[in-house]
C-alpha cells in the first residue's frame, strides 16, 4: 500500500476534515498562469517515465478519481495531466446518469467493471461516489434504483453511513491487490462557477457544453457541499486517499494534481524488470543466433 503525499490538499483520514479548510481560490505564493504551466510539462514529462514503468513492472495498477460540480474542469484537467502518457496503457471512463441495465445491479459494479488491469492508469471521470452526491442531494433518485424494502433504512443517513462503509472497504480491497487509488475533489467556487456558465453563454465554440439542467443545479449548492464534506471525510484513507484541490485557478489546479500524481508513482520505486543471470546467459546465444542469420 503507499503513503499517501502529504500535501496541503491532502484530506485527513482521521474524520476531521471541514469545508471552511478548503479552499477554492489558488493560495498566495502559487506560481502565476505561465509558471504553472512550464512547471506542468516538466511533470507530464515524467508521468510518461513512470508510466512506462508502472507498465513495465506490471504489478499494481493506478485509478484516479476525478469528482467536483459542473464547470470545475474536470475533463480539462484530465486531458492536460495525461497529454503525455501512453494510451496505450491509459483508459478514462466517464459515469453519467445509470442506464437502466446498470441500475439493475449494486452501485458497485459498473466501475469495477472498467477498472484498470495491472500495470494500466484508469481515470474515473465521475464514479459511484456519485451515489453518496447527487444521490443525497437528489434522494428522489433512489426510486429507480429498485432496492429492496430493508434495503432502504427510514433515516436516511443510515443509508449513506452503509454506502461510506461499501465504499472505503471496496477501495480497501483494491489498494491490498495491487491497485493504487487518489481520489480527487475539484473545489471551485460558485461564484467562479457563474463565471463560466456565463462564457459557455458568451463563447460560440463553448455554446455546446452549456446545459440548462446544469444551472437548476445551482440551486443545490449547500446541499452538495455539505454531501462532499461528508463523504471526503468518512473516505479519505491512507489507502485510497482524497485530495481536495482549489479549481478557481485552472493551470495551479492542474499542476496541483500532476505532482501529486508523480510523487505517488514515485513513492513506489517502480523499476523496470530486472534479468537474471541464467537469462542474460540466453541473451549471448541469441545475440549470437540472430547475428548470424
Ligand atoms: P460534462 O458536463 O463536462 O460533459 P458531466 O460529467 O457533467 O460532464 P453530464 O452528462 O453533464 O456529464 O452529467 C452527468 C450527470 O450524471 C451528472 O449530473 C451526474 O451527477 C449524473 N450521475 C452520475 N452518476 C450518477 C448516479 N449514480 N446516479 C444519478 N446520477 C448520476
Ligand atoms: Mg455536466
């Protein structure tokens, strides 16, 4: 199992993690646009090391989760931190709203299904921490779930302690077989949010990804910050750690998450495969073989 980066975003696993410690806004001394981006390539740069390695070593595999409210940038960030990898060894699943075949099993099997295999880095855009967010912000949803009665308790915080539990004993399981697991919040502002709707608004090539649904949604701010608070406090574990990123400031939140990324790949002393003797042996006779062909 690693030790996860002890960063300022790193979210206790200890249960003591408040949203007033959080923030959105990028803090004072981070770099400015242009450094955080010549200091992003640097780290692109050595993901694409580490992955060959991870790959090479093909002994754990790496899943990232990436959750945060509309406009946070989620996929821009997963398009700048990855740019370099190899996609061959590289997968993004995005969950949206469960079709009906997938609401016909438990909340866990859709993701397990697009985990990465060994020596693969799988990104979850969305997840089935979905079912402890919009789920509880939106309970009405768990209608179509068709759980059984005793399923359900009647307090409904019951309901989301169990799914913590399923959760962080899920993720347990997957960190002791060899999968390392970051979960990332990407915490923007709702004013930085209104900021963005309004250039999707104002922007013709950004028109597409504005989604009325999307600003009704708006409306649920506390709620939905109250439900991150909860779940990031009750999941963030040394196995399968979260880390709550300011997202008001788009190169600092993408840098943000490149290096703590690199400096877990890193923490892993990933090598390359070594040959023993009695192989390297082998090699001289096929040197030897293939020299005179
Ligand atoms: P983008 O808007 O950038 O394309 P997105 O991830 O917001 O990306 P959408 O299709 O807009 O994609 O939204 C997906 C919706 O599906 C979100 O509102 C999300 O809350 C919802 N969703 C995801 N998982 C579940 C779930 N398990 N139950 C109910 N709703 C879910
Ligand atoms: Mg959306």
């Amino acid at each position: 199992m690693i030790t996860p980066p002890q960063t300022p975003w790193t979210v206790p696993a200890d249960g003591s993690f408040r949203l007033e410690q959080a923030r959105c806004a990028p803090p004072d001394e981070a770099p400015g646009g242009k450094a955080a981006r010549k200091a992003l390539k640097k780290q692109v740069k050595r993901l694409d090391d580490l992955q060959r390695r991870l790959y090479a070593d093909d002994r754990h595999s790496v899943l990232m989760i990436f959750q945060a409210m509309d406009a946070a940038g989620k996929d821009s960030t997963i398009r700048a931190v990855f740019s370099g990898v190899n996609p061959a060894a590289f997968q993004v699943t995005s969950f949206k709203k469960p079709s009906a075949n997938e609401l016909d099993q438990d909340f866990l099997w859709r993701t397990t299904r697009a985990l990465p295999q060994r020596g693969r880095i799988g990104v979850f855009n969305r997840s089935y921490y979905e079912e402890v967010l919009v789920v509880r912000v939106h309970p009405e949803y768990l209608g179509a779930q068709k759980l059984p009665p005793d399923a359900v308790p009647g307090d409904l915080d019951e309901l989301w302690t169990q799914r913590y539990r399923s959760i962080v004993e899920h993720e347990r399981h997957l960190a002791r077989n060899g999968t390392v697991v970051l979960k990332f919040w990407l915490n923007v502002s709702r004013g930085e949010q209104k900021r963005r709707f309004l250039r999707r608004l104002d922007v013709p090539e950004k028109n597409w990804k504005f989604n009325a649904g999307d600003v009704a949604e708006r409306n649920h701010w506390p709620a939905y910050m109250a439900a991150y608070e909860d779940a990031l406090r009750h999941t963030s574990k040394p196995w399968a750690p979260w880390f709550a990123i300011p997202a008001d400031d788009k190169p600092l939140m993408r840098l943000t998450v490149a290096r703590i990324v690199v400096e877990t790949l890193e923490s892993m002393g990933l090598r390359y495969p070594e040959v023993g003797d009695a192989e390297r042996a082998r090699f001289d006779e096929m040197r030897r073989l293939l020299e005179n062909e």
